[in-house]
C-alpha cells in the first residue's frame, strides 16, 4: 500500500496529471500538492540549466524552460542524484531544435568527462616497451574522461566562443558534422575537433578493438590519416589508460 503511495506521489510530483494521487477534488492537500509539484518540476528545470548554459544561451531561456519542462514530464530522474540528470535532454531537444540538442550533447559530454573517475594516463614508454611485432593486436582501455562526440551540426567553435566570452554572439548558424574527442588531460576538459578518418580508429580504439582495426577503419575513411601522430596526440592527453594484447 505504502509502495503504491509513494508510486503514486513520484508520478504526480513530475508530471502535470493531478488525477495521479487519490486527493479530494479542490482540496487544500491538492493545492499543497500542486504547489510542492511545481516548485519539484522547477527544480529540476533549474538543474538542467546549470547544466547546459550554452544551450540556454542559444535556445533562450523561455525555450529551453519550456523544453527541459517537457522533458522533465517525460522523462523524470531515476535516481536521487542531480549531477547525474540530463543525458536525456540531448535527444529530447534534436527534433526541434537541432543545432541547440546538438549542443547540449557536447556539454553534456563535457560535463560526464569533468566529474569522470581519475586514472593513471597510459604513457608512451610503455606502449614503447611492447615488441613491435605486437602492436597491431594492442587493444587499449580509455581513460574514464575519454569520450568521442558524433555531431551532426558543427558546434565546437560556438561552445568554445561561449567558454571565452559570456557576451560572444552565438546566434550564428553551425553546418556540417563535427566529431569531437573530449577528454580530460589534466584539471580541465579538453576538446578536439577530429577529421573523419581519425575519429573512425578512435572510435574503434574505444570500442576496445585491437589497433590492426582500428588502423583499418580510419585508412578506409582517410587514406592520409596519420596513424602515428593521432596515437601520439592520444596518449600526449591521457586519452588511454592501459593497453593489453
């Protein structure tokens, strides 16, 4: 029964449906309920903005409150932990507003690889102290920070306008897609625009395949990628945090 109670009052709390809890119609505990409901929704309306700025800044804050309200009807926390709501926002926003969901995607991913767990970065020396014979079958474990962004809009340069200049004119249009590591080398969050055949292997690096594979899928895409070089930039920022065969 108490289950059923406290079911009953979660739906009602983050939803707008006032039949969701058994009250008597025009009550004072229905009014109580519609004002504690709103200051719940409220809150989590106001968390959503704290964590996507950028994206309030292109939308405009009557926008994106009327969004992330949505989104918050439709898609209630599961769990007890502010920091951890939002990955949905993303996808709720791309339908309409495009280029802002596409945003919100990069901070939410900014924001997943700031508060990520710390590990000790994989250095060159000691992928240097495997045999040569054996690097095509390295398989590498990311650095928990490590993350790659498929954009479909080209929003980096406007969040990094943003991270600049709190006044920086954002009203600009982003065309293309973008592929953007997001990593995490030292205090703060990096964030690396990659061309095509580099973001295919480090997406398969990633993706915990060897790096024979992964040098295939980026070459398949970029014939002149720089295999080299993308491996050094990796590990220069703490991209990996270990590597096996």
């Amino acid at each position: 029964m108490l289950e059923r109670f406290q079911e009953q009052m979660r739906r009602a709390l983050l939803s707008a449906d006032d039949g969701a809890v058994d009250l008597a119609a025009g009550s004072l505990a229905q009014a109580r309920l519609n004002i504690y409901r709103a200051n719940v929704q409220q809150s989590l309306v106001e968390a959503l903005a704290a964590a996507f700025p950028v994206t309030v800044r292109l939308m405009g804050v009557p926008a994106f409150r009327r969004a992330a309200l949505a989104h918050v009807r439709r898609q209630p926390p599961d769990r007890p932990q502010l920091s951890a709501y939002g990955g949905g926002l993303p996808g709720s926003l791309v339908a309409d507003h495009p280029m802002a969901g596409n945003m919100a995607r990069l901070e939410w991913a900014v924001m997943q690889a700031y508060f990520a767990a710390d590990a000790v970065p994989l250095t060159a020396e000691e992928v240097a102290a495997f045999p040569p014979g054996d690097y095509a079958g390295l398989c590498f474990t990311p650095h928990p920070a490590a993350r790659l962004v498929w954009l479909d809009h080209a929003v980096l340069d406007l969040w990094r306008s943003a991270q600049e200049d709190e006044d920086a004119d954002l009203s600009w249009t982003a065309h293309g897609a973008e592929e953007v590591l997001v990593l995490r080398p030292g205090d703060g969050v990096l964030c690396v625009a990659l061309p095509p055949g580099a973001a295919a292997a480090i997406q398969a690096l990633l993706d915990g395949r060897p790096l024979a594979d992964a040098a295939a899928a980026g070459l398949a895409v970029e014939p002149e990628l720089d295999l080299q070089e993308m491996l050094r930039m990796l590990l220069a920022n703490g991209a990996l945090a270990g590597a096996m065969l």
